[in-house]
C-alpha cells in the first residue's frame, strides 16, 4: 500500500521495541468478544488509475460535468474563478497544515486568515471579522444564539421569512432544544420584509434580514434598524452574496449588530453545495460573544510583529463547560481562497463585477419579459430575481436541461407554495448575452 | 523575508484580473442603494502569487514533515484524492440542479454513508455536519431529540475528564449540563464511578473511545449497559477512530452515536483549520432522528428525502462539505477494507513504539499499551525549570512540529504525540532523537529550550499581551 | 493589464527618472524610418475566460479531448501517470527557477537533477549521465557527432535502419553541413539489423542500433559490439521507450560507449510529440566529450555538501569559438519529472510495470492474430510488434478512431514503403483485456 | 533542514505507486534478455511528497522573487498558461494521430506561426527547434543550405562580441569559422568595420539585437546592406525582443533569419533550464529552407507537409515542444497588440530606471539609453577587493535572485541586469536600495560580501573542486 511505508523488517524490529508479539497482539487491552471478526465488508482497493476512472464515471453523472448555463443561484454562484486561485491555495504549506496552534510554524496559515478578517470587515463595513465558519446558515444559527444570550429576558429571535429556507431551518435547529424560537416576519407583496409586522413583535431578543433577499431584492436595512433601535434588540442581517457588497452600502453603514453571509462566491468552486465559506462579523462591543477563531496581530520575544489564534478564552478548550459556541474546525482553507480572490479581483475587479452581475441580470429579466414571462415584483435586485412564467414553462426547463445544459431558473414553489409557476433567476457576469438571446428564443 | 501585509503592497489603479468584458447595456442601480467601492487591494497578478507562495513559505503542513499532534490525526493527505474533488462534473456541480441531474453527486454519498455504516458499525450515517465539532452537535440534538419523542427530557449529561475539549460545548449547545467524571488510576472509566452518577435525569454519556489518553475503554461495554438501563443514550466521539479500524465497530459496543472526522481518519487535508466534514452515525433506534435531507436509494436512482416527521431539522445550507466526502471516499476506495486495518494496526504500532522508546526520556503518567497515540509530561524535566512548552518549542528548531501540549487536561504538562501510520520507521526515529536530544539539552543547556524557537520566521510569540489588548484586523 | 504591475503615476515617476518625456520616448536610439507605424496586426486580447473557452474548443478538436485507447507507441507512450508528480513538479520553485547558474538558491534544482543523472545511470547501466536533451533525436545526433569527433579519420556513421526514422533523419540534418554521412545498415527478414552488412562498411567512426527497434525487436547489442571493438568503433545504441530497462539487460552491460534515449513514458504527458526528454548516457572515458549541462557534487565554504553545474568549461559561454555543442537550456524539468516518476514506481514498480507493458502487448499480439492478423516477425519485443493486417483493416482502423476513439496501429508503410498493410501495434499497462478483446471482435 | 539523497531514504519492499492489476497472463520474457531490476529508490508516495516538497524549498523561482538575470528574461509565467497546456486535448494528443484528429493542435501551431511571424516582421515561421540555441543551430543550418543552393559554400561567420555565448557554438556546427567582430566605443556595431571583414568568404553576420551591452543597434540596416551586397545573409538573434515588440519588426530591417525564445519573451516557465522552445523566423528568400514538416492551411482544414526538397530537414522527433507552444501563444492571445507593445515599453523603462538610479552607486561602462537590460560593472568597487561576483551573492542575502554576472564578456566584471516588464516600481525600488546597501557595506564591511551568502541553504560552493574531479552521480 503505497501510503503505509512499514517493510516487514521495520514491523518485526518495531514490535520488538514494542514488547509486542504480533500486530494483533497491540490491541490485547480490547476484549476479544467486540473486536471484528471477517473483516469489513467494503468493496476491493482500487489502484489509482481504478479509481480516477471510477470516479470519472460519477462525476460524468452529474450534468455538471459538461459545461453548462447556470440561471440558479439560491446560496451558491456561478463565478469566474482566476487560474491562480486554486494554483496558490493548493500549495500544501496551505492545504496539508493543522489549525495555527503553533504559531512559529503558522506564519502563513495566520497572516493570510489575519488579512482575510480584515478584507472582510472592509467589505461589510464592520469592527470585527471571524476566522470563517462552515456556511451562512449556521453562522446565521450562531448570530440568533448570540442576541438570545444577550438579551435574557427575550427567548424568541424574529427572521424575515425572506432568509434564505435552509437558513431558517438551521436556525429553527440550533434554537429548539435550548427552548428558544424563531418568529417568522412576513413579507409584503413587493416581495420585501414587512417592518409593520416586525413593529408589532414583542419578546424578541434579535430581529434578522437578510439582504439582498431570497428574491433578490435590496431590503431596507436602515428601517430594520430603526425598529431593531426602538425595540433595543440586537439588528442581525444576512447574505447569500457576497459580490453584492461591490456595490450595495454594506451592512455596517446601516448600524447592523452582526452580519452573517456566505463567500463561496470569493472564489470557491460549487461542488454540490460545499465546503462554502461562512462569514461572521459584529461590532466592536460583541468582540467576546463572537463564535469561532479570530487572529490577531501580536509581538515575539524579539519584538518582532507576528500573528496568533487570540481570545480563546471564550473557546471551548480552555473552559470547558462554559463555552458558548462548540467551533473549532471552520473553513480555514476556504477563508484563505476568499482572501486571494479578494486581492486578486481588487477595488477595481469588485466593483466591475458586482456592476456586471447586475447588467446582466437586468438584462436577463428583460429577456425574458419580451419571451411573456411577468415580472411580478417590483423592488430593486442585485443578481436575482423572480418571474412568473407562462404555463408550458416547466416542461420547457427540463427539455432546456438535458439538450443544451441550460438550469434556467429555479422553481419557488417547494419554498412558497403560493408561488406556483414563479421562478427565481440568476445572471452573473459569465452568463453571455447571446446565451441569454437564445433563452428567451427558446421559451418565447 | 518579510512580506507585508497586502494593502501595503497595494497601488491606485491596478488590478490582477482580465475584467470580463461587458456584452450587454450598463444598468446603473439607484444611487440611494450603492455605496463606496470596498478598499481592497490593488495588485499585479505577480503581486498577489509572490505574496500568497511567501506566505506559504511560512507554514508547516505534512508535506513538510511529521506533525505529530496529538488527537489530530495529521496523516498524509493523498494528492490523487484532490484530482477527484476537482473534477468538473462534481466542482461545477450547483446544489439544487435537481435529483435526476445530480445521480453521481448523490450516489457518492449513499455509497459513502454505506461505507462508514460498515467501518463503524451503525445502523444509518449522515453526511451532512461540517466538522468535527458540528458532528458532536448532531449527536447531541439526536439524543435530546430522542429523549423528548420519549415524553421527558433530561437536564445532565455525563463527560469524563478523559474526552475531547468541545464535549462539554456541545452539550450545553442543547441545554444539557454537564457533569465531570474522573478515569480511574489506570487512565479508563471504572462501570462503578458511571453506575454512581448515571440517574433518570442524566440523557447519557460521552465517551471518546480509544479516549485522549490514547487508552482503549475496556470497560466499555459495561458501561453502555449502566446507561442504557437508566434510559440514557452512549455518545460515542470518534475522533479517535484511526486507532480501532477494522479491529472494533463501536456501533456493536453499544454506543448510540458516534460522529467522525472524515479530515482525521480518513485522509482529507485540514487546510489549516478546515474545511472539515464530520458525519454522524447512529444505530436502528436513532435513524429517524437524523437531519434531512437524507439520501435514499430506489432500485438505481437515488433521492434526497425531506419528509421525516422525528428528524432534528437541518444543520447545513445544503448536503454538508460535499467536497471533503470526495477525498474521503477516495480514500476508502483506495484502502479496502485490508488498508484500513491495517492503516490502524500501523498506527498503534508507532504510537507503541514511540512510547517504549521515549518513557525513559520524558514521564509516562499511564504506562499501558496504547492505541494510536500516547502522552507524556514533562515531571523529570521540572527540575530544570523545563516545561512541555519548551520542548515543543525547541522541536520546532529540530524540524518537527510539536505535538500536543496541555491536552488532556487530566495530564498535567501533557505532551501528546500521535505519530500516525503514514509516518515510517526512519522519520519517527528522527522523531525519537531529536526528543532525547531536548531532553539532555533540558540538563545541560536550558536556555536553547527556553528561549526556543530560532529557526522559524518568528520567535515565542506573546500570546497573553495579544488577547489582552487584540487587535483583529490591519 | 493584469501582468503589468505600471500604474500611470509609477510610470511618470519612473521617466523622470529616466530622463525621458514618454514611453515612446525611450525608443529614441531606434531610427523612426524602422519603427512599426500602424501597431501589430493580431487578434483582440482575450481576457482569462474567454482564453478558457477558445483553448478549450481548439483542444476538443484534437481526438484527445476524450479519453481514448491508445495502441500506437513509435516513440511516443501512452501510461499512467500517478497524481503527485504534476502536483509536485508545478510548484513553482521548480517550474519558474532558471537555469541553476546560482548554485545557492537552486539547490533543490542541482539535487533533484544529480538525482536524475544517478537514476538514469543506474537504469541503464552507464557512467555518465546528462542533465537532459530536447529528444532521443537529437540526443542520438549529438552521440553521432561526438563519435566523428572521436575518430578524425572517419566521416562515416553506420545507422541501423530500424532505428526511429524522425532520428534518422535528425541525424541527416545535424551531419549535412560538416560534409558528414549517415550510412544505413539494412535490416533482416527477421526485423533485426543486419550484422554482416555492419561488418562490411569501411570508413565508420561509429554505429548506432535502436534496441527495442522502432519494430520493438529486442537486437542483439552483444552483436553489435563485437563488432563495433573489431573496428575500433564507438558503439552507440538507442532507445524509445525507458520502460524498457525495468526488465531488459542494460546497454551498459552490453559495452555500449554511448546510450541516447527517450524519457517521455517516465512520467510524462505525450503533449503532441514534445516536450520529451532526450538521455544521453556515456562512459566515464567520454565524460568530458558529452555535451549539455551536467550536475556534480561539490563542498561549501563550511565543507558541507552541496551541488553544482559542473565540467562547464566543455560549454559555449565560457570557450565561445572551441564549443562543441550548442546546449543550453535543455528539458530541465522534464528530467526532474522523469526523477520523481522513478522515485514513485521504484524498483518494484519499475520491473512490475514493464512485465505488465510485455503481458498486455504478448495478448494483444495473440488476440489480433486470432482475428486474422499475420505475425511477419518472430524476434521477441518488448511492448511493440508489427503485424501484417487484413485487406480491409484500414477502413475498418479509420472507423474504430471516429466510432470508438481506438488507435489500432500506425500504418508502416510510410517509412518502410515494401511494408503495405503492415501495421506497428503498442500496448502498455493502461489497456485493459477487455479492450484488447473489443479491437479482436471489430477487426476479425 | 537537511535532505538526504532520494535513496538513501529506500526500504526495500516500499513502492510509491499502486500496481496497476494484471488481467492477463503473465508472459515471461526469455531469460536470457532480462537483466537484473534498476536499483531504483524504494518509498511510500509521503516519502516521494515530501523528499521533493524539501527540494523545491530550496529553490529561488520567479513566484518568490525579483530575478533580474540579464538576458534571461525572468518574467512572470502566468498560471493560466499552465490550465491551456494542461487540457486533456493537448496533453493527451499522440503525435501520430494523423492529421484529421489533430486539427486543434495544427491549427495552434498554424496561428502562432502566423502570429509570431507578424510580431517580427518575417514571411514564414517554423515552431520545431526545441530551445534558443537549437533555434540558432536551425538558422544556421539554413543560412549553409542556401549557400550551397547557390552553387558555393562559404567558410567564415561574423560573431560580434555582443552577441549571444551560444552564437559561434551554433556556427561551429555548421562548420563556419568564427570571426569576431568588436563592437564601437558607443556599444555597438559600426558599419565601417562590418564593411572591412565581410567578404565573399563570408557566409553572413550574427547579430544579437538589441544586443547584450542592452543597446539597439542603430546601424542595423546599413549593417544588413553591407553583408547582403557580398552576398551574406543576416543572422539575427531574437533573445532580446522583450525590447521591441510592436516598435520594431526585425523582419522589416534587413535580417534574413531571426530565432526567437518562446521561454523568455513570451513567458513560458524556464523550469529550472528547459524545457524552452526557439521557432525561427525567415523571409521569402528563405523560406524553402526551413526544416519539416511544415503546417500548411487549406481553407480550414490544417496538414503537415513534408514534400519541401530544399528543407534542411528535421530537428526534432515530433514537431517541437508543442506544449511550450501553448503557453506561448495563450499569452500572445492574452496581451494582443497593445498588451504586447506596452510589455516592451515597460521592460525598457524599468531598464532604464534602474540604469539611471544605481549608475551612481556601480560603474556604467556604456552610458546610453537603455533597452530592457543595462550592463554595469565592479570598477567602482575594486578599490575595496569586491568583486561583481561577491555583490551578486550579498544580494542573495537581500533576498533577490542575482543579475547575470561576467557577461557580456565585451565588458570586464560585468553585472547585467533585465529586470522585465512585470516587476512593479516598488519591488524595482527595493532591488535598487539593496544595490546601494551592499555598495555602502563594500566600502564599511567589505566582509559581509566576501563572506556571502549566509542566508541559504548552502554557502559560497567550491565550483573549481568540483570540475577538478567530477562526481556526477551518487
């Protein structure tokens, strides 16, 4: 076995060292009666060249191992991804270390995660970033714990009905067992967070939006703030994506408490749904209730800058039982190809892009207005939004599936029943106007 | 070298990326909606590659050398395994194309779930928690889930001082408090000590199995039984899983539950601290509580399935790291069945041989044939003012990374090294002078250790000034 | 543009300093009657992604693009390929280093290539190994020219006509202009080059004999070199295919005076024909008539070990007019990748694999003879054989390429015209029984 | 840290590889042909990982740093060249394929041809030669092939001595006796004394231009008037074209044969000495010469033709390093005419700033305006017994890559530096600040430079020892 580097030799003369007589003989502190008996019951190894054909065969039964037209986002973006991306981020200094416990030997690992926080909270317009967590939803799930932490006296958290379904499910995970709940807002006819509806809530301990919506649009964050001030509740609001900051005012300006997104657009491949990258951000005042790792910047014996993990005393490993979040793993290596493609793509590339994905989006929607398709809300959109399409629609999208690769739009009716027969698009910048042409030709 | 930090290589007006070129008309959002461009850096495409390869250059990873931390599991990460997560068909693959387009993606799963049934033992598995700790958080929301389908839930949970650190943040995560129980003198847990706090209020136990210690429970069995007839749930964390492959199948011991770390055990690189994947696995009794969607299979098609009444809900956006449970199964694929065996038999025999090799060096507190790891202190050192922080220290002078240190907290001083199979006989001989050398140097010329490392790009690095007066961001 | 670093003010800042009013303005020592007036005539610049798009068209028309079975070898190898050496030889210490003129900083270059010359040495019994050739061609041509050095009497170089024709006639091309010629040994009815022709010519300097030959005949080197030592000759042999020395008797231990080879079955993509690796191995006696770079051991000013490019006063930059060879660059990393491909098998792997290259072409050779094939040639080979084809074969071959992406043979009678219908077949450790048995049922 | 040779880490019974499975019968060769197994080294795949992960640490390449090697031409090889080279359709393609299964391949080559013909003025194009030197050889071998198909051979080649050090190498191998020519007390060639050497005798002129001194020649074409009148041809070597493309056509000048380093200009990897590609460019009058097989087009259909009897004939086995090609022409498509034009531009100004900045600080024997090199010397800094050789190994301690030393040898204690277009003003800035601190420590510590380099991993090695008595394997 080519990853076992152990001859015989090696094996007898290291038993010897041992006080073992045979391999079997090191696990005599397990009782004969529990241990295995034939063997595991697993298919035969394969040899390298077994296995990349196998999988070959797998991955060529997945549509996506041709190229195809991606009108879906719902969470996860259809990007560009530059050819040094994933060059750099291989690199196994990178890939093949442990969490940055070592400092000395993490150097790497640490100014790149202490750059990405930084990136971040520029991005978002916020004091303090963390070290990445595993996606939105449950960095959402962590921002509802914490307002509900911080507000005693409240035991229910208000999410616009709006966010993300996945997230609300998570979220609903994490609180019930603790016996808190999640209160849903609902949204208006224009497809955006009812705030008349938030007003009348009352034991609330947090109140979370998120923005651009799971329809796409813009939400009014400074109205969330205003009743998130009036109320003293904790304003948490999230995103699903992040190119969207290119342009929009970020959450900061608009006072937001905690910010909870998603960066699998900052570079990371789709791959089925993750890893993505979870962001988690807050003010200054929340630095001690934030979940996961945070790197700070830090001085050697001579002096020197450097950095290290830091204020892991709210972690689980130094108080036990007291820990409020149970994070240790995140998505390290993710964080650092969100911090490459974010120094790669620039101020400049941001901007651009995030304009881009909105050219096109508009003009997608107009597309597909001209095929008869009813744009059925009116509020402003970053890179998604939602039609109602005409009847035959359905049967179309599959025919457009498995002849041309096309995934035009996805289905909102598992997620709002009401809405039979809409559809919610996305256009980034590496949709082509002819693609987008030949679309509406095809379901005119 | 230093490398500054990357704003401060940053100048107006460059950009290292080819803009995509606009093909269609400019649609200018509302002024009110926009707000400044985010200052990010503005740097050459050769900017950005000499920043992030010098800061590769800066960090150790198993490629480098032996990373021998305790409780990690740092075993080679195959190559080959990261060809098949990059391939187009699974990269590219988007998270709701639907069933019928996703039958490789789905497949992978169902075959993989089947497969760590079989490694462990267990009736059904998940794929979907994040990580490790993720993992633990399922299993914890199972067995409060279980208790309150039995009409009463429980207030307490048990956890030994011999289990892994984010046990007991797990636990509270689902209202549970916990309770501390000591091992006994030969470093397990003795039924009795169980049998005399397990009540109808404590929902279970749990038990990390070989524990952190690196000693296998013996009495295991036993004690799933104490709990068991109290009407309490056995937590099994399987982090520890790379010592007992092929040997033992918890699910058959009587645990409930057991999460594990497909980045340990089953090859898949930490990345510097993930991403990680820690799927959970449960016996008959436990499978309807498992998170949706579940992965189902029908003559040869497979599904996703939401509607399970008992589920706990959903714990990730989507399927979980779809692309770690890639490299993982690769892995497994690769292995057989033979290969796991022997991977863990391998695995113990170093961790042994290490032990045997260095209990005159450093104390041995428990001195049993371990499993896949063991832990030292540093008591014959404290005479020279030396401490396991020290040693660590120097190590990293020696080429190694330190193992690790003051985990777990029932040693004290502990200096815990899990060699793990991938290691040969001549590196961890290396291994095992450069401790003896420390060791004699601890005597003759503390001072090397003390003021250890040289070597790296960084000296000892204030970690108290640093979390006193932090500083997160440039 | 992302590969220039110039911002407008750098730029201004930099011709001041320069002394120049512009950019235009640095060309001033160039006459304007010779500068380019209306700018170049090329295409638009592509950006990144539409780069990827356009490569990806121009590669899907090559067959390649799908995965295809390959049973032609003549000098090109179709093998596995194991995932960590692309990984490993694209890190870009080795990929983006020069020449390793600066000892200190190259070490790893100097190691990894002393390396290779000891694995190459090793694998085929010699000396003296170079650091790398552009191609078996022309590694052979430069053997021929050391040998017309070596023997100032002579202008004459005996060449088997089974070795590869492009070498020969690379050879052709190097002797020409020095008024030197190539005289061809004919082969045997049995497909072996023809001893007593050799014994006959008068006026050599050396002989070259292919073994395996490019009809993958095993020749008798001891042969050749009675009589190459009768005449007092230098006695050169070649080779295409190195897998070949997993299992055959070395050149070496035939007393051969110079091997020039081909290293692409090492670990290296066939990429259309090049780059290759050329080897060229002598004894110690021709060490300092060997030309391209060569790698020693040497001592720092510490006294600790380290390596060098070394016996450089053979070189053109140092004895400009009295250089023998031109070599500069060489295939550097393709001798590093051969290195690493020789570390991975190892010497299990190397004896296993070619038993498996000789296994596989034995059941080829017997299946397509059950399909009507006639074996013309009897001598043994290694994992090449020439077969006489039915009739109709090159339409049924023409189809199996379009239909099923098989390569069944090269077709021989443009090299050897007396061989219509002759067909050069390969078979290597990647094709599998069952493809073997395919080809027997569609041929027969 | 120290890494041993690759077998001094064997085990016998290791093997990095998994054997691919026999499925048919073995079949033994005849003894009496078999040998005994090369004695290759024996390892796990870590083994293998990590033994070349060390090496490459050890190595300086252009992703780690400034690497101002004059004439050279270190710039940054872009990644995404490497993804082209990369595809299955390219890597894979079998080279005998035949032409209908390999238009992709052939219309590449067709349209890099055409392209680079158009970069430097030429009518034909020929992608074979396999590095620049072998380039060189190719011209010379066509400028002997057309004077023999003009009835009489001539016996002498002109080599300036600014030339290239491969020139007369090249010349030789066509068995051309070299006649050195000297450049003028400007740098560069004088027309007179081109005039007084050629004859008829005489088969042409190698001229390197921009030259190695970094200096246009300025009397190009009146050069390239005078040898033609004898009936001469004009070699030009192209390795210096960063300079010129899209101000100069070398074609439009007067030369006649002109190679050129796809590895240096057009930003193919070096890979630590190859592999390179050197196409060649001709004008009419030459182009029946050029070796086959050749590309041709016919409507859009792309052939290989091999039927061109006046062909020196074939250079390499196949047709070239077709996949240098690929990285070569995806950065041609990638820069475009402007892209192209502004690369030189830029290559000159960073030239001509250094040339102006340091001219203070190292003597500047030719003080002209620049192309993309500059040739200092050690003049200034013999007083202090520092030699160019002892500043180039300070400034592997500054962190940078030496410039090229000791040539042209037209200039005594030469210290050549070509810093490329894509090294921004600030790494620029910093090479010139570590210029002047090692000036300043030549003067106050001269030591610190006799003495360097003490980063490495290695210090100053013994290359006269090492070529006194050659050890060439382990």
């Amino acid at each position: 076995m080519r990853y076992l580097p152990h001859t015989q030799e090696d094996i007898q003369k290291m038993l010897a060292v041992a006080g073992a007589g045979s391999l079997d003989d090191l696990f005599k502190t397990i009782p004969d009666a529990v241990k295995v008996k034939d063997g595991l019951n697993l298919p035969e190894p394969m040899s390298e060249w077994e296995l990349n054909d196998y999988m070959e065969k797998l991955a060529s039964e997945n549509i996506a191992c041709k190229g195809y037209t991606c009108l879906i986002g719902a969470g996860s973006y259809d990007h560009y991804i530059p050819a040094i991306i994933p060059y750099l981020v291989s690199r196994s200094e990178f890939a093949t270390a442990y969490t940055p416990y070592q400092p000395e030997v993490s150097q790497g690992t640490l100014q790149g995660i202490y750059e990405f926080q930084t990136m971040v909270t520029d991005l978002l317009g916020m004091d303090i970033a963390t070290a990445s967590h595993y996606d939105c939803g449950t960095a959402l799930a962590e921002c509802a714990l914490i307002a509900l932490r911080k507000n005693k006296k409240a035991d229910k958290i208000a999410v616009s009905d709006l966010v993300h379904p996945s997230h609300r499910e998570i979220i609903d995970t994490y609180l019930k067992p603790s016996g808190y709940e999640m209160v849903l807002i609902p949204h208006t006819k224009d497809g955006l967070t009812d705030m008349t509806a938030l007003e009348a809530m009352d034991g609330i301990a947090g109140v979370a939006v998120q923005s651009p919506n799971f329809f796409g649009h813009i939400e009014d964050l400074a109205a969330v703030k205003k009743v998130a001030d009036a109320k003293k509740i904790l304003f948490i609001t999230s995103f699903t994506e992040a190119l969207a900051w290119g342009i929009l005012k970020n959450p900061g300006s608009f006072g937001a408490d905690l910010v909870a997104g998603e960066g699998q657009s900052l570079g990371i491949a789709k791959t089925f749904g993750g890893p993505g990258l979870g962001l988690l951000a807050g003010t200054s005042k929340l630095m001690r209730d934030l979940p996961g790792r945070l790197v700070g910047r830090a001085k050697d014996s001579n002096g020197d800058d450097g950095y290290v993990l830091t204020l892991s005393t709210r972690e689980q490993h130094i108080r036990r039982e007291r820990a409020s979040s149970n994070i240790c793993s995140n998505n390290g290596l993710n964080a650092m190809t969100a911090a490459m493609y974010l120094s790669t793509i620039g101020k400049i590339g941001i901007r651009e892009i995030a304009q881009l994905n909105h050219d096109k989006a508009m003009y997608l929607k107009s597309a597909l207005a001209g095929a008869g398709f009813e744009p059925v809300f009116d509020p402003p959109f970053f890179n998604e939004f939602v039609m109602k399409a005409p009847r035959d629609f359905n049967r179309k999208r599959i025919d457009l599936i498995n002849r041309q690769c096309v995934f035009a739009g996805l289905d909102l009716a598992p997620y709002y029943p009401e809405l039979t027969d809409h559809y919610l698009f996305c256009a980034t910048e590496k949709v082509s106007k002819q693609q987008m042409d030949q679309l509406a030709k095809e379901v005119a | 070298f230093n490398e500054p930090n990357v704003w401060d290589k940053s100048r107006e007006g460059r950009c290292a990326i080819s803009l995509p070129k606009a093909d269609v008309e400019r649609s200018p959002l509302d002024p009110a909606l926009t707000g400044d461009t985010p200052n990010l850096p503005q740097l050459s495409e050769l900017d950005v590659v000499r920043h992030y390869t010098r800061l590769s250059q800066w960090n150790f990873g198993v490629d480098s050398g032996m990373y021998p931390l305790g409780s990690c599991t740092m075993k080679y990460n195959p190559k080959t395994n990261e060809v098949q997560a990059a391939r187009q068909g699974f990269a590219g693959a988007h998270p709701l194309a639907g069933d019928e387009c996703s039958q490789g993606a789905l497949r992978l799963m169902y075959d993989l779930e089947r497969s760590l049934a079989e490694i462990t033992g267990f009736d059904a598995v998940t794929l979907q928690p994040a990580a490790g700790a993720h993992g633990e958080l399922t299993g914890m929301l199972i067995i409060h889930a279980y208790h309150a389908k039995q009409g009463r839930q429980r207030s307490k949970i048990i956890i030994p001082d011999t289990a892994h650190g984010t046990n007991p943040a797990s636990a509270t995560l689902c209202g549970y408090k916990s309770v501390n129980l000591k091992s006994g003198p030969k470093g397990i847990l003795e039924p009795e000590a169980v049998a005399e706090i397990m009540d109808e209020e404590t929902a279970g136990i749990m038990i990390t199995n070989p524990n952190t210690l690196g000693l296998f429970e013996e009495n295991i069995k036993e004690i799933c039984e104490i709990v068991h007839a109290k009407g309490g749930l056995v937590y099994g964390d399987g982090a520890n899983m790379n010592a007992i492959m092929g040997v033992v199948q918890p699910g058959k011991l009587g645990i409930d539950v057991l999460h594990l770390n497909l980045h340990k055990t089953f090859s898949t690189p930490h990345g510097g601290g993930g991403p990680g994947s820690g799927p959970v696995a449960v016996n008959e009794k436990l499978t309807p509580f498992l998170p949706v969607p579940r992965v189902e299979k029908e003559l040869d098609t497979f599904k996703f399935v939401t509607d399970c009444p008992d589920s706990i809900g959903r714990l990730h956006t989507f399927y979980g790291h779809f692309g770690v449970m890639i490299k993982a199964y690769a892995y497994i694929l690769t292995m057989g069945a033979q290969g796991l065996l022997d991977t863990s038999r391998l695995a113990v025999l170093n961790a042994n041989y290490i032990k045997e090799s260095l209990k005159g060096t450093l104390n041995l507190p428990y001195d049993r044939p371990c499993m896949h790891e063991c832990v030292f202190n540093d008591a014959k050192q404290q005479e020279y003012h030396i401490s396991t922080m020290d040693m660590a220290k120097r190590l990293l002078d020696y080429g190694f990374h330190p193992p690790t240190v003051y985990f777990p907290l029932v040693v004290d001083g502990a200096f815990m090294v899990e060699p793990t199979e991938t290691e040969s006989k001549e590196d961890i001989d290396q291994f095992i002078d450069a401790v003896k050398a420390i060791a004699k140097e601890a005597q003759t010329d503390p001072e090397k250790l003390t003021s250890a490392p040289v070597l790296p790009k960084v000296t000892r690095l204030d970690e108290v000034a640093a979390a006193r007066k932090p500083c997160l961001r440039g």
